[in-house]
C-alpha cells in the first residue's frame, strides 16, 4: 500500500467532517481514528476504491458514537432531553466532498500553525492533522514518549478552541503573516529530520520526507508564492546532499570534501529550477536566498569552484532580509573564501560579544575553520576542541574531534 | 532540545518530594511549606499540559546505592554514591523545550534550586539549536 497517497486526503477527510459537525477537535480526532482503522484493515482488506469516501464514512461513525455517548452521559447527569434532534445523530452515507476540497489543505496547515499555539504544540499538530501521521509515529520521530506528544497534541487544539479560531480562511490581510508561520513550522520539521538523520531509525518516519511532501503540497497550492517555491528549493537542495553528507563509516563529511558524484542530481535540477523561476517573478523572500545560496554550491562542479562571490553577495541580502547570528556566521566564513581568513575572523570578534552565542559551537567550529585557513593551527586545534565540546550532536562533535587531531 | 534537570539536594531524611525535607524547609510554617508543595505541583501540571515533560523519577536513598569499579578485571562494588558530598542527587527530570533559557526557568521554578541545586545539562542527540 502506497503511504504517502492516501494520508494526504486526511485535511479533506477533517475538513469534510468540521463543514459536517462543526467541531474541529471532535473532527480532528475522528479523522486520526479513521486513519488508524484505516492502517489496521486495509493492509488485510484492501485499500477501498474511494479511500476519501471510506475515511470520511468511518470517520463520521466515531464522532457521532463520541457525540452520542457524551449526549447519553449529559442525559444521565442532567435528567435533561437530548440537546440535538436524533436525525443529526445519523451516519450519513458516503459522498463526495464539499466545494473547497484541496483549499481544506491550506485551511488547515493555516490553522495548525496558529500564532496562539507553542511552536511544538504547531508542529506535532501539522503532522497528525495534515500529514496524517499517528501520535505515535510523531512521538518516535521526536524521540519523547507518547503521552507527551499527545498532551501537545491537546494542548494545541484547547489552545485553537480558546483563541476562537475556526476552520476557515482567515481575512485575505492575515495570510501573508500566517503563511509564513506556516512555512516556519514546514521548515523546522525538515531541519529536525535532516539533524536526526543518523544511524538507527529503522522504524521512524522519515521527518525530512514529511517536510518536503507537506511543502510541495503548499507549493500546488500557491504555485506563486515565491516564499513557498523558495523553501520547496531549499529543501531539495539540501536534500539532494544527503547520500553524501555521511561516508561509510557513517562519519560527517563536510560541504567541501563531499563526493558531488553522490548527489541526487534530480533533486538538483528540481531545487535549482524552482528557485530561479520564483527569483524571476515574485518578491524575494529569506527562503528564496537561502535557496539561491544552496544552488551556488549545488551546481559547483568541486567545492574549490564555488563561486564565494555570488554566495557572499546573497549572504548580504540575506541579513538585510532576515537578520541573526547564524547568517553573519555563515556569511563570515563566504568573506573569509573571498578576501581572506583575517575578515571573516573580524566579524566573529563581533559576534562573540553576544554572550549566548559564545557559548555555542557553531561559532568556535567557524572560528577553528577560519584560523586554520590563516595557518594559526593551534589556535585553530583549541577552537575545534571546544567546538566539540559544546555541540550536543554526537556526529558532529566526532568531527570536530577529527579535524582538531588532524592539525 | 531535550535537558536533564537533577536535582540536588541535601535532606535531613529521605523522601519525597525532598525539598520537604530540607532544614531551610523544616524551619518553615506549615503555610510556607504548603506554598512550597503547591508551586512544585504547578509546576508539574504546567509542564505536564505544554507537552514538555519527557520523563521523570525521583531515586532511592543514596544509602541503598552500590557503586561498582572493575580494576585489572577485578570488581570491586562499594556502598554508597560514587561521589562522596554532601548534597545528593535526589531525582531526575528530562525535559523538552524550545530554548535553553526556557529550561533554566523550569529548573529555576523547583523548590530545590532554593536550597541546592537543580542542574540543567542537555542531552546529545537533540536537534540542532536554533538560534
């Protein structure tokens, strides 16, 4: 049975239900339900023709039972008489879904990514209610227990019934702002895939895969958002590394030393188009230069042919656009390729004021880097060392380790 | 970013929650005592509710701890914690939150760090910390 295919109806299974029930809670939950019976019966059964139709009938079943034994517990308590009329309580038969169909989609990934909600609370509840994925399988693929993940799961949607926040479109004015939210969510979905990508996940969801699947969805959405397209390309250009980013040993291999043979050229060409095509006709965006920089070394032949000028330049406009440690960092060592160790190393003389981030490796690993280049290598050895102190990724910390011996 | 919150402690008697067992905490009203309790309780719920508690447990007197060395093949299991002081670790709390200042301001809210300490170290393997 082909996953991927089937759990990508599951906003319009919810929306069907919220236009049917008026309840996103009960309707979020009975879709989940749905989609659990569905993964339990169709692998022996078959999938249905209409596997929509199914999920949304099943679906139905189980809000109106959770309806039903609520109402009979009410009546129990209150004496009182039913509090809606016994034709609502029917299952209605299968049907095809109301206008709007694909837009529940984008409704939904808008709402799971309300302001109101915690950013764990948006991402876990992204994932169950339009990528379909079980608590559990989020659960594994954030490595906390079950109970955890479902509390932020029910606190997101307390959150979205407090806030007063429905299953609709917001007004046209809100949706560049929520849009980006939205995209914020998608990303740190990817980055927390693409971090955990080592070694024994047999079982896990591939949260890489989930972010990409979930943004090209967007993307058919809102095919001219540059935003949107930018991240889709930045996902895909990054993405396209990965058989590289690990040697045999299941060692880390930077940018530089990576093998550009093992690089998933499809990925490539995909990212490369999409970000040139929305840099050509709609308005620049952080993501869109993110992606443009991941394209400057995508398509460099060898890591000595990068051209560092254009990755420079797009690091400039990136900081005016989105300012943060992270860009000067990186844009600190694009100068240090272009003119030199001793310029890069100015810049994070200026950066380690910020007393947060002198705490962070990532700073001491491009301070190691850049005095390695100058041939100041025992300064650099001190850096990588503590580098790899203060990083709490084990591959990484290995690398640091590595680069520092081999000084 | 998940963190290890332990808590340490240095308690006139073994129990839990071992705040309540501190001398700072025995020359307290039963008022102020009460308050204690009550803060730790909503500090549990608050993180209970907001998905950032992991995992927890509160641990055995150190008097029940055995610590074992193997030297030159040979093992050698002494009674006791393997680091002699005064102060104790008491339990253990794993947490997942957004930032490391957010962490800090949860161990900040255990009784505890008002009379030891509550150490807050994270854990490898977590993802990547935005900044």
């Amino acid at each position: 049975m082909t996953d991927d295919l089937w759990r990508s109806v599951t906003p319009q299974v919810i929306g069907a239900l919220v236009r049917r029930y008026r309840d996103f809670d009960r309707a979020e939950e009975a879709a989940q339900e749905a989609l659990l019976a569905a993964a339990a019966q169709w692998p022996e059964d078959g999938v249905p023709d209409d596997p929509k139709a199914w999920l949304i009938r099943v679906g139905s079943r189980r809000l109106i039972d959770g309806l039903r034994s609520d109402e009979a517990r009410e009546r129990r308590e209150l004496a009182d008489a039913t509090r809606a009329p016994a034709d609502e309580l029917v299952a209605p038969p299968p049907y095809a879904v109301g206008p709007g169909d694909h837009d529940d989609t984008l409704t939904l990934l808008l709402l799971c990514c309300h302001p109101a909600l915690a950013p764990a609370s948006r991402i876990a509840l992204t994932l169950r209610a339009v990528g379909g994925l079980t608590t559990a399988q989020i659960a594994h693929a954030f490595l906390v227990p079950e109970a955890t993940m479902a509390q932020r799961i029910s606190r997101a949607k307390q959150r979205i019934r407090e806030s007063g926040a429905e299953f609709r479109m917001p007004p046209p004015d809100d949706v560049p702002d929520r849009l980006r939210e939205v995209l914020h969510v998608l990303y740190l979905v990817f980055t927390e895939g693409h971090t955990a990508s080592t070694g024994d996940e047999l079982h896990r969801v591939d949260l890489t895969a989930e972010a990409i699947r979930l943004t090209r969805q967007a993307h058919a959405l809102l095919p001219d958002d540059g935003e949107v397209a930018g991240l889709l390309a930045l996902m895909l250009l990054t993405e396209a590394r990965r058989p590289a980013r690990t040697n045999e040993a299941g060692e880390l291999v930077p940018l530089a030393e990576q093998d550009r043979s093992r690089w998933d050229t499809a990925y490539v060409h995909e990212g490369v188009a999409l970000v040139t095509d929305s840099l050509t006709r709609t308005r620049l965006g952080p993501y869109q230069v993110q992606a443009a920089i991941a394209a400057v070394h995508d398509e460099a032949p060898s890591g000595a042919e990068t051209d560092w000028e254009q990755v420079l330049a797009l690091y400039g406009l990136l900081e005016q656009l989105a300012p943060g440690p992270v860009v000067t960092l990186n844009r600190a060592v694009a100068l240090a390729m272009v003119e030199g160790p001793a310029a890069g190393l100015a810049v994070l003389d200026d950066l380690e004021q910020d007393k947060r981030l002198a705490r962070h490796h990532r700073l001491h690993a491009v301070r190691a880097h850049l005095l390695e280049m100058s041939g100041d290598t025992e300064r650099a050895r001190e850096s990588y060392l503590l580098a790899s102190r203060l990083t709490t990724s084990i591959p990484e910390q290995d690398h640091l380790r590595r680069k520092a011996e081999a000084l | 970013m998940k963190y290890l919150l332990m808590i340490w402690s240095n308690p006139q008697t073994w129990g839990h929650p071992i705040f309540l067992r501190t001398p700072e905490a025995a020359a307290m009203t039963d008022d102020e005592r009460a308050g204690l309790l009550r803060a730790f309780e909503d500090l549990m719920r608050e993180i209970s509710e907001s998905g950032e508690l992991v995992t927890a447990q509160a641990l055995a007197d150190p008097l029940t701890a055995r610590s074992v060395r193997v030297r030159d093949g040979e093992s050698l299991v002494t009674d006791g914690p393997f680091v002699e002081a005064k102060e104790q670790m008491a339990g253990y709390f794993v947490v997942d939150c957004a930032t490391p200042e957010r962490a800090e301001e949860i161990a900040g809210r255990f009784p505890d760090a008002r009379f030891a300490a509550v150490e807050v170290r994270p854990l490898m393997g977590g993802s990547a910390e935005d900044l």
